[in-house]
C-alpha cells in the first residue's frame, strides 16, 4: 500500500504558474504508474498527467505544452509543473498510484484560476 500526500495548490492568475507535489509514503520506483486527475465542479474526474515506472509521460490534450510531469525517486515525489495556467484549469488536483491490486489516491489539492 502506498499513502499520498499532494501540496502546492493555490489560488493563481491567468497565465501563472504552479507546482504541486505529491509525496508516497514508499519508492515511487515499485509503483506501476503514477498521475495527476482533477476534477472540477459538476464535471467527472479526468486524467491529467502520467508517469510510468520506467519514466513515460502522457498528458491530456487539454494541457499538452502548458503541464510537466516529473520525478524525484530520492524524495519519492512526483510533481506537476503548470504554466500557462487558464481559469478552466480550476479544480481540485488529485494524485494518483497504481498498484497491481488496487489504486490509491490523495486527498487533493485545489488550484484555483481567477484574475
């Protein structure tokens, strides 16, 4: 099993940047995937970002060219660097780990885009 604790949210202009982290409670080098999901008001969770254990990215469409997905394995954290931030990226962030037997999520973290 695996606890995650994200960090980093805020409340931002449009056209900023933020980072979040999220911190696993074992070597992110033994979890399968990790990712980053948000879900805003009234809408579904979606995908934002991944990570392979092997170091593979993908990303929505919606945030290709504006999000980074990254690692540290020594700190076992994974973050996600946004920029360009635009007020329909408003939502709740949740990190992501998945294991062969089940998933498991943080409690979130909610990035806010208003000028």
């Amino acid at each position: 099993q695996v606890q995650l604790v994200e960090s980093g949210g805020g409340l931002v202009q449009p056209g900023g940047s933020l980072r979040l982290s999220c911190a696993a409670s074992r070597n992110i080098f033994t979890i399968n995937n990790m990712g980053w999901y948000r879900q805003a008001p009234g809408k579904q969770r979606e995908l934002v970002a991944r990570i392979t254990s092997g170091g593979s990215t993908n990303y929505a469409d919606s945030v290709k060219g504006r999000f980074t997905i990254s690692r540290d394995i020594a700190k076992n954290t994974v973050y996600l660097q946004m920029n360009s931030l635009k007020p329909e990226d408003t939502a709740v962030y949740y990190c992501n780990a998945e294991l062969p037997l089940r998933t498991y999520w943080g409690q979130g973290t909610q990035v806010t885009v208003s000028s």
